[in-house]
C-alpha cells in the first residue's frame, strides 16, 4: 500500500469520526445554522484573499468559532470551509488534508476556551494563538505534500518540503495576526452572545415545565402576588390562539415552545391549562394535537411538566409514555444528552410524575450534575468548563432542590453566584457584564425561592428586589418587557416573568380546575410530591456588582429567522456534508 494511499484511509476515518461526532450530537437547527454560516464565511474568506497567497482569515474563524461554540462545530466549521472553498479552488488529493487540518484548528480553539476558561483573551495573546494555528496548518500541508509527492519520505525531505515553503507559512501566520488584531475579539464576543442566545432558548424548550413536587420557599404573600400577576395573566390569555396555542408574540402561529412556556406561566398563576380555552380549544388540545411530533429531549421532559401541572398522566397522553421515553435517555453516567440543563429538567420531570428524589434514575442524574459545578459555584448549559450563567445556574439549582439536596454545599455555593450577578437596577443578566433582562431575572427568583430566600429581601448595594424589577418592565397592557430596550417575544418573556412573579420554583403542584369546568375522566391524575421543607439559612451578604454592557435589541424570532436564511445560503456551498 502506498504512502498517499494509507494517508488518505487514515485521513477518512479520522474525517468520518469527526462527521460522526458531530452528528451523533443532535446539534439544534439554530446551532446548525451558525456552523453553516460560519463554515460560509471562512470559504468565503478564503476565495476572497485568493490573490493574496497564503494571506486569509479562515484560519482564524474557524478557531473563533472552535473557541465561543466548543469542540465539535469548531471540527465541522473548519471541514466544511475546506470542502466548500474547494469547490472554486479545485479538489484533489489535499482537500481531505485541509478538511483534516482546519479541522483540527477548530478543536485548538475548543482546547484555548478550556485553557482559559471560557474568559476572552486578551487581543495580543488571541493574535498568536492564531499565529500557532496557521504555523501549525502550514506544517500539515507540508507533510501532505511529503507523503503525496515526496518519493523516498527521507526526513531530509520533509525538512526541504518546511523549508522551501517558510516564506508562504509565515504569510500564513502575518496574516492570521493581523486578521485578529483587526476583529479577533469582536468576533468572538459576537459568537458568545449568539450562544448565550442559543442556550436560553434551550432552556425554555426543557426547563419551561411544571410538575407536582412544591418546594416552599419565603415569597410574598398571595394578595401581593395576585395584585402583581393579575395583567399578566390577562395579557396571556388575550394572546391565545384559536388552535388552543400561543406564539412568540399575539397574532403570531402557536409552537410547542411558546404554547408550553405559556401554559406554565399560567398555572404557576393558578390557572389550569385544562380551562385555558380559545375558541373550544384548550391548551391541552393543542398538546394533545401535536403530541405525535414531540421527540426532542427537551420536548419531552417540558410537555410531561405540563401534563403534571394540568393533573393529567404522561403516562398515557395520546397513546405514550412519554416518562418511559424520558429515562430511555439517560447516559450510564447519569447525564441526560450530556447537558446541564436538560439533565437538569429531566430531575425536574421525573420528580413531577412521581418518581421520588431516592430513585435511582432521579439520584444517578442529581449526582451528576452536582459534579458540573464550575469553580465560581455556577453552572454552563453544556457542562463543567464553559463559562458560567445565570439561567443555566438556576435551572440546576431548582433540579438539585428537588432532588433532596437543599442546603447542601453545591446548592449554596450556586446561590452565591447568583447573588453575585444583580445589577444595580436588581435585576440579573444573562452573561457576566452584561444588562439585566426579565427571563434570566425570572430563572435567578426561581432559584433563590427553591433555596428558600425570601426574594424581597434580595437587594445589593442599595438595588431594589427582583420581583421589583419585573414589576417595572411590565406594561399598561401587563406584557412584561425582554429589557428597558427590547420587547422581543413578548407572550414568552411574560409567561416566563409570571412564573417568578407567582413566586413558584420548579416544578409546580398540580392546579385545581375551575369550578365550572368538567373534570376530565380518561386521564390519571398525577401523583404529587410532599413539599420540601423551607429553609433557615441566612441570606448570604452580595459582593459589588459587575458593570452593565449594551445588549442588542434584536428579537429571538428575528435572529432565529436571520440565522436560519444565512444556513440556507450557506448549505448550497455544502450539500455534500450538511
């Protein structure tokens, strides 16, 4: 077998792998459209710097891109540029070397974020990493030409092959340094904002649930919630759709998402989602219309919550057992798709339907998330290592409550991040630095309520509360503000703010029906848990608050739409992969 021959094999199976890897994530349509649009732009880069040799700035996004999104759509991103370049370069026998290469530029960028621990760099030291990566593409290219031209494959050669083509490296490397230096971390702030986008919009698919375990906490009293959810509710219940559903804003096409988040919002107010009805159609019509289509994790796990809460089975709601379907995904390791959050909402869940915090599949997930723990008490959407937030913390805090660890080191140390974040106007943003906002305000009073805070007292440096500062976003009309400059999807952002305001963590009791209404007799009710008992830690003293930072105004709908029209134009580039 010759050189070219074994190297090509090897280079396939490490490709398919890779291929596998990335396939074998279940990557989100949106997150797909990023790759897709990034993988565009680096071709693209590079057919644009063609009459500059060696000079181009994909190396330096496809490693942005390895950095801000992690490992595997770091691979993709830097496989796909090469492939889809070569569509105007020409392909051959160094294509898969590329495809190879820039590949692994995008898993360094993943390996720079671990090092520094999800935190930017510092522009300088940013540049030479880029120039590491294009020294170290150069050096690979080198070698393929070796083993495919090279003959006798005497090192004598190789060194031949490094030196003679020195001068078109280090144009390599210039170049990725300069590009940096222009927009290196820019980009890469722009990419963290469209991932904390992208992981709050995970956390509502899965985390937008209700169930029947209560977990009591000091909340304001039912007079002073009723007064300040009454609009809200009024609001939400204006914006159904006559299918029984809600969209992102009113007039808007219903959605699971939206129709689940809203349902929560509404029970967490005392409303069953059973007597939520437009037109004869309820809510749980709508769920029950769309039900065959569930298949998503996260799906699952929010459309159980709602089950619980409405007191109907998801034990048998429309012909599944969507608990079974549920632990069928659980990792040996007790991780549920390997994530924070959607182990997270899976405890959520299953304690909801009735499994206790001592089961075993209840335990085995608690554990492992207690394990994801970052240094600063925070936790990421995907795990131990990427930078900490606000929501994702406070998702794991109300799953770690409701599995019976309340009170315990973890879960204190995770309040204490939260504490830590409030601005000044007692709100919470969604990243470090940034500005406040109601859902990651809504997630913070959730979890401070699960660990028994008492949410009215929570002010740092003379702030006010964050009930407070929900309250101030909510209008004449009782839609509740996105943030003092944006009113993107206006029905999920209220529901989500409706939860906090009703004062009510994760999961929910089970809601009564309304008096009038006829109790459904197919469906068993769900079980409901005993209340955790409240707790008598004091609340710890905040530290200074980090400064505000501007956040786009731009809408979820909007960038979803935007992302999705970019991945379109992108795919026709790369039918072959995408």
């Amino acid at each position: 077998m010759s050189w070219a021959l074994a190297a090509t094999l090897l280079l396939g199976l490490a490709l398919a792998a890779g291929f596998a890897w990335w396939e074998r994530s279940h990557p989100p349509s949106r997150l797909l459209a990023l790759v897709a649009t990034l993988a565009a732009l680096a071709a693209l880069g590079r057919v644009a710097f063609a009459p500059l040799p060696n000079v181009k700035p994909t190396t330096d996004i496809v490693l942005f891109a390895g950095f801000a999104l992690g490992a595997a759509p770091g691979f993709m991103v830097g496989a796909i540029a090469a492939l889809a370049s070569n569509l105007f370069f020409g392909q051959g026998p160094w294509t898969p070397w590329q495809m190879a290469a820039w590949g692994a530029v995008g898993l360094f960028g993943a390996v720079l974020a671990v090092l520094w621990r999800g935190r930017t760099p510092g522009r300088v030291p940013l540049a030479l990493a880029c120039g590491v990566a294009g020294y170290g593409f150069g050096t690979v290219m080198n070698v393929s030409l070796w083993v495919t031209y090279g003959g006798d494959h005497t090192l004598a050669k190789l060194l031949a092959y490094q030196g003679t083509s020195l001068p078109f490296d280090l144009a390599h490397v210039a170049g990725n340094v300069l590009f940096c230096l222009a927009f290196g971390p820019a980009l890469i702030a722009a990419l963290a904002r469209f991932r904390a986008r992208l992981d709050v919009r995970w956390i509502p698919v899965a985390a937008g649930l209700a169930g029947t375990l209560v977990v009591v906490g000091a909340t304001p009293s039912p007079d002073a919630q009723a007064a300040g959810t009454a609009k809200p509710v009024s609001y939400l219940r204006g914006a159904q759709n006559a299918d029984g559903g809600f969209g992102g804003a009113p007039g808007q096409s219903s959605s699971g998402l939206y129709t689940g988040w809203t349902a929560l919002g509404l029970a967490a107010a005392g409303h069953n989602p059973a007597d939520v009805k437009r037109g004869g159609t309820s809510v749980l019509g709508y769920l029950e219309a769309h039900v065959k289509d569930v298949s998503d994790l996260g799906e699952l796990e929010r459309t159980i919550l709602v089950l619980t809460a409405s007191g109907q089975s998801p034990r048998t709601f429309g012909g599944r057992d969507l608990v079974a379907e549920v632990l069928r995904k659980q990792a040996p390791g007790g991780a549920f798709a390997a994530r924070v959050n959607t182990t997270a909402f899976a405890v959520l869940a299953l304690r909801a339907a009735g499994r206790p915090a001592t089961a075993r599949p209840v335990r085995r997930a608690v554990a492992w998330i207690a394990g994801q723990a970052n240094p600063d008490g925070g936790y990421n959407f995907a795990g131990k290592g990427g930078p900490s937030g606000v929501d994702d913390t406070g998702a794991a805090v109300q799953a770690l409550v409701a599995g019976g660890r309340r009170g315990t080191r973890v879960v204190q140390r995770a309040v204490r991040f939260i504490l830590r974040r409030q601005q000044p106007d007692g709100g919470f943003p969604l990243a470090t630095g940034g500005a406040s906002n109601a859902q990651s305000t809504a997630w913070a009073m959730q979890a401070l309520i699960a660990a028994g805070r008492k949410v009215a007292d929570v002010r740092r440096g003379g702030s006010r509360s964050p009930d407070a500062y929900l309250r101030s976003l909510t209008g004449a009309d009782g839609a509740v503000r996105y943030s003092r400059t944006s009113k993107q999807t206006p029905v999920w952002v209220t529901g989500q703010a409706l939860t906090a305001l009703a004062g009510k963590p994760f999961p929910l009791a089970r809601v009564a029906r309304a008096a009038h209404a006829a109790r459904p007799t197919a469906a068993r009710p769900a079980p409901t848990a005993r209340p955790a008992p409240r707790s008598t830690a004091a609340p710890t003293p905040a530290p200074t608050t980090a400064p505000e930072s501007r956040r786009s105004a731009i809408s979820d709908a909007e960038l979803e739409a935007a992302a999705r029209r970019a991945g379109t134009a992108a795919g026709l580039l790369t039918p072959l992969v995408l």
